[in-house]
C-alpha cells in the first residue's frame, strides 16, 4: 500500500534517538527554568559583622531644640525680678526717659527746621543718627506706663519722617515745604510729654542750697582761722 511506503520514508528520516527518548514535557522544562532562576537570586552569605535579622537598632532619643528657632513665640518676662534690687524707682526711670525723648526730640525740630542741611549741603541727621535713638527710648518707654498713647504717635512720627529724610530725598530738595511740618510736630510732641517747652524741663531737678548743718560747720571753721 502506498501508505506504507510513505510511512517507511519518514521513520528513515527520523533520528534514533528521538524514537527511544521521550522528549521532556512543557511543564518540566518550566520548573527547571524556575529552579536555575532562583539559585542565581540567592541572597549571599551574611557577614559576621551584620547584626541578624531580629536585631534592631534602637533609636537615638529625640531632645527638644534649643532656642527660639520659630516654632514658637518667645515669651517676655515683665515681672520683677526679685532678685535684682534697684534703687530707682518706675517713676524715676519714666521722667529719665522721657527727658531723654524731649531732648532728641528738640534735636529733631531744629533739623527739620534747617531742612537736613548743614553748611547748605544735606546731611543725614533725619536717619539712624536720631530717629533710631528716639524709637528705642520710646518703645522702652511703652511698658511702663498705662498711658502709653504719645509714645505711639511718636513711632507713628517716626515712621512717618524716616523715608523723607533720607540724604538722596534732602538733596533732591522735593520735601523742603514739609520738613518744616515735621518740626513743629516735634515741638507739639515734646510740649505734651514735658509739659513745657522750657529747655531747663530737660534736664534733672537738682538742690542748689546747701544743708543748714554744713553752713554752720563752714563758720565756725572760719571763726578757728
């Protein structure tokens, strides 16, 4: 039959050994894939160094910041210190700083007056010289008192001046009608927190007589000569 002699052909084609080996199946060829696979992604040895796998390392323990790094607002102390004795008391220290005030403050109005020049070329009187003197003094000031309204109006006329009175503002000579405004400004500051515009208020009440005691000690040493 010729299909017999067609099938005698093609076994003399095929090799022996494909007749008597059974080819390995899909799957077996699947498992040993995976099983060289995962040899090669074995983790290496661990070195004695390393800690095991159940050990940890305990964290460092977290300590609160130093300083006032913004987080929060630094909170000011008002009170007494109690451990500090001073010998002059708030009033005494308010009529200071405010004959301190009354004098830059007059130092000011004769500035403004004179336009920030000096010799007819400008100067910068109308800056940190001054202005920062008399911000300091009055917000100093603000704490000691319960009426601190005119310190408030004195930073507000300082806020004000600063930017006018600057040297390249004096020089280009646009504020020469308002500076003068500023002076008496000044003048009204320094009446309201004085209550005078007498330079002598300025300055420190002094005794000028002498005790009784020290004239008579005085003549009776000039009687012995």
């Amino acid at each position: 039959m010729k299909w017999l002699a067609l099938a005698a052909q093609v076994l003399e084609k095929i090799p022996l050994e494909r007749l008597l080996i059974k080819p390995p199946s899909n799957k077996q060829n699947l498992e040993e894939l995976q099983e060289i696979l995962g040899q090669s992604k074995a983790k290496p040895t661990r070195m004695p160094t390393e800690l095991p796998e159940e050990e940890t390392r305990e964290e460092p323990e977290e300590r609160p910041l130093l300083g006032n790094l913004g987080n929060r607002p630094t909170r000011v102390h008002l009170g007494a210190n109690r451990s500090v004795t001073s010998t002059v008391s708030t009033k005494e220290t308010v009529d200071y700083q405010n004959r301190e005030i009354g004098k830059v403050l007059l130092t000011m109005e004769r500035h403004c007056v004179q336009k920030f020049r000096i010799a007819g070329r400008a100067c910068d009187c109308g800056q940190s010289k001054h202005l920062l003197d008399l911000e300091a003094l009055a917000e100093e000031t603000i704490v000691m008192v319960d009426n601190p309204d005119i310190y408030y109006r004195l930073l507000d006329w300082i806020r004000r001046l600063g930017p006018l009175s600057t040297v390249e503002n004096v020089e280009s000579g646009e504020y020469d009608d308002i500076y003068p405004v500023f002076g008496n400004e000044s003048r009204g500051l320094r009446k309201e927190l004085m209550g005078t515009l007498d330079p002598k208020a300025l300055f420190p009440h002094r005794e000028t007589e002498e005790p009784a005691d020290v004239e008579t000690e005085t003549e009776a040493e000039a009687e012995e000569i």
